[in-house]
C-alpha cells in the first residue's frame, strides 16, 4: 500500500457512506484500502488466466470474460480505494505486484494445465466469487447511502457474471482434458471460510452500514454458496456416471441451471 498517493482514490468519484463514530473512521477506511488492495491482486489473477487461457486455445468467448474481469476489477479497487478517502480523507495506492509473474507459468502437460485451471476456478472463482456475490448483494441492503448501495450492488452483478463465467471455465477443461480434469474438480478440497477474512472488530457486524461484513453474515453466505458448489460438483458427478455425452470441443456448456 502506497499511502498519500492519488491514482487509485481518485480514480473514482467521491463515494459519501454516511457518518461513522469518529474512533471507527480510521478502522473503517483502512478495512476498505485492504480490500482494494485484494481487488488490485483480482486484476493479476484476471490477466494471467486470460493468458493462461490463450496459452491452452481457449474460445474467444472465455479470452474475452477474462479479459473483461480484469477490467471489473480495475473499477472494485478504485471504488474500494475512494470509499477509504472517503471515510478519512487519506489517499492511498495499491503497490507495485510484481508476484503477478510468480503465478503465469503453465505446465507443459496440458491434461494438467487443464486440471489446475479447472481447479483454480472451481475455488478462486465458482467458490469465493459467488461467496463474494452474496455478502455484497446483503451489505447493499444494509448500506447507510444510496452511493455506497450502488457501488456494492454493481460489484454484486458482476461477481455474479465472475462465477458463472468460472463454471463455463471448468466445462470447457472438463471437455478438453476428459476424466483426470473431471476427477481434479471432483475431489478438489474446498477452503473452510477463513475467519481472517473478518476483522476482529466487525465480529459482531456493527461495521455492516458501511459495507464491512460482520461474522454471521459472512458464515451464512459461505454456506450458501458452499452448498450451490457442492450441488454442481454432484451435477458432474451423476452425469458422469450415467454416461451422458461429454460435451462438444470448444462449446463451453453450463453443468446445470
Ligand atoms: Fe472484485
């Protein structure tokens, strides 16, 4: 984090959430500039699975949602770094993320680049886009302004496009790579929810009116989005062992809904 520095506050209009207890600004903003240094990584992850996705012949369909998802993200951590202006006037940048290297590599094995982009999209996408989705689309109803509502609410909508645009990613490696990509995204071990992702303070959910989540909120939406994933894995599962007809090279199809 590179504090003073305008880039990213400014990127973004000014975004009022409404009058916080002066002992809780502080917390508050700097909840808000670590959550726009995630979406910043969000935009590394983005372009090197474009990338990835180019590297393995993808279809254009899924270059192009990559591609757009990073520019998604561009726009979350500009609006989660002018929220944190907001709130306590300071500017703040993301730094320099030059680990963005360290994740582009894509094994030669290309049954098992499928597998682990399968894997990386049944987690870090299907998984904790749609938990992402669902706090979002709750703290927009609690939000305490009509600017911060509307800013989480467009970051709900396009989480939501991030997650189904994931499971199109794993029907597609499922359909490239056969059975060993299916069994990876079958018997991928699924994150608990971090406690960590809540900070201490906003435990109790009192920081929820200005977009931080508390415990309970976040728990249950884990549940949620855990059980949808699990119904899905089942979906591929049972398909499989049925013996349905994979689906054709190159035609990403929805596992189900
Ligand atoms: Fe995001």
């Amino acid at each position: 984090m590179v504090h003073g520095a305008a880039a990213w506050s400014e990127a973004s209009l000014a975004i009022p959430v409404g009058d916080l207890p002066g002992d809780a600004r502080r917390l508050v903003a700097d909840e808000w500039r670590h959550d726009g240094a995630r979406q910043h990584a969000a935009i590394a992850a983005f372009l090197v699975h474009a990338q990835n996705l180019v590297a393995l012949g993808a279809p254009p369909t899924l270059i192009a949602d990559a591609s757009r998802g990073a520019l998604d993200e561009v726009r979350h951590a500009t609006a989660c770094f002018a929220i944190a202006r907001s709130i306590d006037g300071e500017d703040a940048s993301p730094s320099a993320f030059p680990q963005i290297f360290e994740a582009s590599a894509v094994p030669d094995d290309r049954v098992m680049a499928l597998a682990l982009m399968a894997e990386d999209a049944l987690v870090d996408g299907a998984l904790s886009q749609h938990v992402a989705l669902r706090v979002l689309s709750r703290l927009a109803g609690r939000a305490r302004t009509a600017d911060l509502r509307a800013v989480l609410q467009r970051m709900a909508e396009d989480e939501e496009r991030h997650a189904a645009q994931s499971w199109d990613v794993i029907s597609w490696c499922v359909a490239m790579g056969g059975d060993a990509v299916r069994a990876t995204v079958l018997e991928a071990e699924l994150p608990g929810r971090l406690l960590s992702e809540v900070t201490p303070l906003a435990l109790d959910g009192r920081w929820e009116p200005w977009g931080i989540p508390g415990e309970r909120l976040a728990a249950e939406e884990y549940a949620r989005a855990r059980a949808l994933v699990d119904a899905k894995r089942g979906t591929l599962r049972r398909r499989h062992v049925l013996g349905h007809p994979r689906p054709k090279p190159g035609v990403p199809k929805p596992l189900c809904g």
